[in-house]
C-alpha cells in the first residue's frame, strides 16, 4: 500500500480530527492506522468491494466491504471534505456473519 500521497488528499498536522476513539488526530496517527500490520504481516484493515458512495455539501459516506483484524466487515466511513482535504473522519466497523446464519437475505449491502 502506497502511502506515499497520502498528505496531498487529507489535512495536515493536527488538523485532520479522528472520531475513532482508537485512534488520535493527525495525519501521522491516520498513516500509521492504514499501515498496520497483523502478525502474518497482512494488512490488518483492507477494502474489497465498495457498494456505495454518497455525497452531500461537504460530506462523503462510502459503504465498504473488506476485512478488519481478518474478520470480514462492513466498512462504513464518513468524511468531511474542506478546501479539497479530508479534514475530518467518523467510522463504522461491524463483522459480517456467516452467511449460514442470516435470518433473511437482506445481508449488510
């Protein structure tokens, strides 16, 4: 994964605000979440499938499929977007289900 870009899409310093409470503002705490790595030397965060983007104003939501910590997930991310940068993240990380399990066939997406 190339993070070499990464301050040319989202605010620099301490202006990027993460609501994560795992995780602290600024773009150095946001390179380091995208690069972590598990054990196994996997990336312990990866998008597969993207199912959705929406936008409004400043505001962009992606609906993400991918996993977390291996686990396949629902990746929801909201983005505030300021004089072209990302300046602000909100996230939303469920595990998936065994398909087996579903009550209906509705699924996440």
């Amino acid at each position: 994964r190339d993070l070499s870009q990464l301050s040319h899409f989202v605010a620099g310093g301490e202006r990027y605000v993460e609501h994560n409470p795992d995780r602290s503002d600024g773009l150095d705490s946001l390179r380091d979440a995208l690069d972590e790595r598990l054990p196994a030397g996997q990336s312990a965060l990866e998008y597969d499938q993207c199912h959705r983007i929406l936008a409004e104003g400043c505001f962009v939501l992606s609906a993400c499929e991918g996993s977390y910590r291996t686990l396949l997930s629902a990746l929801y991310d909201l983005f505030r977007v300021e004089k072209g940068e990302i300046a602000e993240h909100w996230d939303s990380i469920e595990a998936i289900p065994p398909r087996s399990t579903w009550k209906n066939e509705n699924g996440k997406f």
